[in-house]
C-alpha cells in the first residue's frame, strides 16, 4: 500500500517567487549538454560548482577505495554525531545523468542526510557513461552494498539495517540495484529510498510533455543522456526497473518526485507500481518544485522538504 501521497500544494497555487527567481536563473545558465561532448559537459558542471564546505561537520568522514567489477572504486564513508552506538546505512548513489558528479557534487547532500537521518551514509563514486556504458554504475552500486553489507560495523553501521537510496540518475541505480539483489536472494534491504528518480526513457508521459522546456531539466537532455548511457538499448531490468515482471519483494521505498521535473510522471507511477505489488510505499510530490532541488541547500523550500523526507525514512528504517 501507498502511506502517504501527498502533493504540498493544490491546483492553482501561487508559485513561490524564490523557486520561480531560481528556476529561471538554472533553466538560462545551465548548459545545453545535449549539443556537447561528455567531457565537456563534466568540464562545465565542474566549473560552475561552489567550493566544498564540508557542512554540516560529521563525526567522521573517510574516502575508501575498494574492489569494484572494473577495478578501484571509492566510496565516501559519512558517520554523523549520534549517540547510538550502531546506526542505519545508506548507500547513496548520485545525479548527474549518468555521465557527470561524483562524490564532492553531493558531498552537502550526503552530510545533510547522515545528520538529519542519523545514518552512515556510504557514497559511491561509480563510473561514469559514456566511457563506461551501462550496465557499469549498475554493477558498481551493487558492489558498494556488498561492501556497506560486510564492513558496516566497522563505521558505527548496522549491517541488517542497509538501504539503498539515489538521486535522479541515481534513484534508478538504487532501484534496479535493489531488483537485482531481490532476484539473487539477497540480505534483505531495510528500504529503497529515490528522490526524484529516472525510471525510465519514455518521454512521451505528461510530465515530459508538459515540462520538457523551461524548467531546468530539459526533454532533450534527458534523451541525450540515456543515449550516452544506453548505446545498444534499454531492454534490460538492470537499466530499466519497470522492466522487471514483478516489483513484489522489493524493500519500502521512498518515492520522492517533483513536479516540474520532466520523469514525474514516471517516477509516481513507479511509486503506484510498487503499491500494486505489495511494497509498502511512502510517496511525496513536491509540487512547484523541479528536478534537483533538494541539492540546493539555500532554498527555502528545500529545508523544509528535507525536514520532511527525513522523518519519513526515519520512519521505513525503524
């Protein structure tokens, strides 16, 4: 069954003027990345980030680099101040298109949700496409919770308390990581947790066609990184989740979608599908708000989102 679903506000709403100010600002300078080279873009988005502030402080925070399908993989251990001896975890695999970010783009976020949470949070600093096309972040990601599953004691963690969580590109990492741990038997999974996921590539759903242009994340952008990410196709559950026959076993999730963000859509019928199948669903809609936000700290709205969204995966990790 479904929680709670729950768009923050109703039809009609006056926009919020520091969401409209900010959105147009993003929507006119972000580059065109369907027009460039990979590397290009990185350089861009490299370019235009903020240096890290390493806020909030954590009581310990620890780069590892570890075995991975296709070599050396690193990892960002992030163990908050918290009194309990032994904490949640989440695997935590970033936005970015599949093609760019990496462990400092979402260094704030991971802090904020190890403190707000009270999780150890255990980023992954997959590869990237289209060097490394699908399925590598997949497998990556997958290789992380093996890792988070087998040391998590030894960073304060809980190892039968492990959820798998992600960020646009990486909320499809995480919910096709945790269809193939279902599928392999894994240790079960303490919850799936995606904020504004890619599910999928269709890009003829509602929100694609009423948001594809002007609100930041574009149609064509969003065609051009699964192009860079899936060459040869997406018939595959490991990059497509609705792919998979069944959703049924899956761990709770946390849907988290937006409405300005063209996979909206996608991303609350999946939240629908998961209910159908008897996955216990949590679902927030954020309407007014566009893909990313959460990664922006110095909106208004986002802080009282965050506040929010860590209470309800407080609430599926017990």
């Amino acid at each position: 069954m479904i929680d709670r679903v729950f768009p923050s506000t109703g039809p009609g709403a006056v926009p919020d003027p520091q969401v409209a100010d900010l959105l147009a600002v993003l929507d006119a300078g972000f580059p065109d990345v369907s027009t460039m080279r990979a590397a290009d873009v990185r350089a861009a988005i490299h370019a235009r980030r903020a240096p890290l502030q390493r806020i909030p402080d954590m009581r310990e925070v620890r780069d590892r680099t570890v075995d991975g399908p296709g070599g050396p993989l690193p990892l960002r251990v992030y163990r908050p101040h918290h009194t309990d001896d032994t904490l949640p975890v989440i695997v935590f695999a970033h936005g970015g298109g599949f093609v760019f970010c990496d462990l400092d783009s979402h260094d704030e976020f991971c802090r904020a949700l190890a403190a707000g949470v009270g999780a150890v949070v255990v980023a992954v600093d997959y590869r990237l496409a289209p060097e490394h096309p699908a399925p590598a972040a997949h497998d990556d990601v997958r290789a992380a919770l093996r890792w988070a599953t087998t040391h998590a004691a030894e960073h304060g963690g809980d190892p039968t308390r492990i959820a798998l969580a992600g960020d646009s590109a990486g909320g499809n990492l995480a919910a096709t990581v945790a269809i193939a741990e279902r599928d392999a038997g894994g240790p079960p999974l303490a919850a799936q947790i995606l904020f504004y996921p890619v599910i999928d590539d269709d890009f003829d759903t509602e929100s694609y066609r009423r948001f594809g242009t002007g609100h930041y994340n574009t149609t064509a952008a969003m065609r051009w990184y699964w192009q860079q990410y899936a060459p040869h196709g997406t018939a595959d559950v490991r990059l497509v989740p609705t792919r998979a026959e069944t959703l049924a076993g899956l761990p709770p999730a946390v849907v988290i979608t937006a409405e300005l963000d063209p996979p909206c859509s996608a991303g609350d019928a999946y939240a629908a599908r998961l209910a159908a199948d008897g996955v216990p669903v949590r679902h927030r809609r954020y309407d007014g708000l566009f893909h990313g936000f959460l990664t922006i700290p110095g909106l208004s709205a986002t802080q009282a989102a965050r506040t929010e969204i860590w209470e309800m995966i407080r609430a599926v990790l017990g």
